[in-house]
C-alpha cells in the first residue's frame, strides 16, 4: 500500500521484497529476510450513454480484477560475510479469476463497442538479484546494483477464416501460451540516514 500512495515513487525505499518490481538494487539493503503476502481488488464503474441506448447494453467492459501477491528477498548469509551482500528476491502476481483469456466469434454478428480496451489479468513472476559495494568497513554508506527480470504469461495466435463457401463458412484457431520478459536493472545508494537514491 505504501508505494502505491506515493505514486509509485518508491525506487529509494524498497528495501524489501517490493524491490524486485521498483529497484532490485534496493533489496541489499534490507539486513533481514522479507515476507509478504498480498490480496488486491479493483472494480470498474464507468458508464457509457451514448445517443443510442440499445448501444450501451452492447458495449463490452472489463470484468473486475483480483490476484493475489507474494514475495521473498534477504540476504543468504550475515552482514559481515561475502554472502551478506548477495540478496536474491522474487514477486509473485497471481490473478484469481484467469490467468490468459481469449474471446472468440466464430461468425458474422453486430458490431461490437469497447468501453476502454480489453486487456486480462496475467501472471506475473520477478526474480531479481542484489550485491552489496558499500560499506567498506567504517563508510557509513550503502551503494549497491542489482539486476531482474519481469516475466508475463501472456497468449498469442492467429485466426483462419474460410469465407469461399460461405454461408458455411469455417475459421481455425490457433492459439499458443507465450511468455513476455523485460530486464530490470537499478542502482541504490544510502548516502546518509535520512537520504537514500535509487
């Protein structure tokens, strides 16, 4: 809830397993292993009136979203070791109603009218690494990098209509379970107390 209150300004803070999704260099900071377990709901109330109202009813909106969000991170060993400043992590999105959906007509109907888009809920996995530079014996400081990964599974394909001998007319479907990945690198550095950098 924290860093969604602050706009999502939250790459000098996350110090936990929250930084495998806003700066994964943020997590060597964190001294002790970070547990979290989520749930979020979000519903659509927009309205559609146009100058037509047998229009409305048809018009396609979204389903409201739920999932639920777990994460881990921590540093594999003491903070005055080699492997205290190695600190893995990984975020779990996991949507409760679908994972993928596909919407598919099969033959010719009325237009349909979409009230903001048609995106559906995906599973979202983000491993993430951290190491620790800084501090070097007595430098208060802490600078750090750290690397991941966001990996969305997501559905694609392709739709075959056989219009020659219409009205028996046929289609093909051809639908595959795919994966998007996109790299997450960051930089976090605690200058002093009160004043962090990511």
């Amino acid at each position: 809830a924290r860093p969604i209150s602050m706009g999502g300004a939250f790459t000098a803070l996350a110090s936990d397993w929250t930084g495998t999704y806003y700066n994964p260099a943020a997590m060597a900071a964190g001294k002790t292993l970070s547990i979290g377990l989520g749930f979020s709901y979000g519903d659509y109330s927009l309205r559609f009136q146009g100058e037509d109202s047998s229009f409305d009813k048809k018009t396609e909106r979204q389903q409201p979203l739920s999932a639920l969000t777990f994460g881990v991170s921590g540093p594999l060993g003491s903070e005055d070791s080699l492997l205290g400043r190695v600190a893995p992590g990984l975020g779990v999105f996991l949507p409760t109603r679908q994972i993928v959906a596909a919407d598919v007509q099969t033959g010719p109907g009325e237009p349909e009218y979409f009230l903001y888009g048609s995106r559906r809920d995906k599973v979202g996995i983000l491993p993430a690494i951290a190491f620790r530079i800084l501090p070097l014996g007595d430098i208060g400081q802490t600078l750090a990098i750290g690397v991941g990964a966001t990996v969305l599974a997501d559905i694609g394909g392709t739709f075959s209509f056989n219009l020659a001998n219409a009205p028996a007319s046929s289609v093909s479907t051809e639908l595959k379970l795919t994966n998007d990945i996109a790299p997450n690198v960051g930089v976090f550095y605690w200058a002093l107390g009160w004043a962090s950098f990511g």
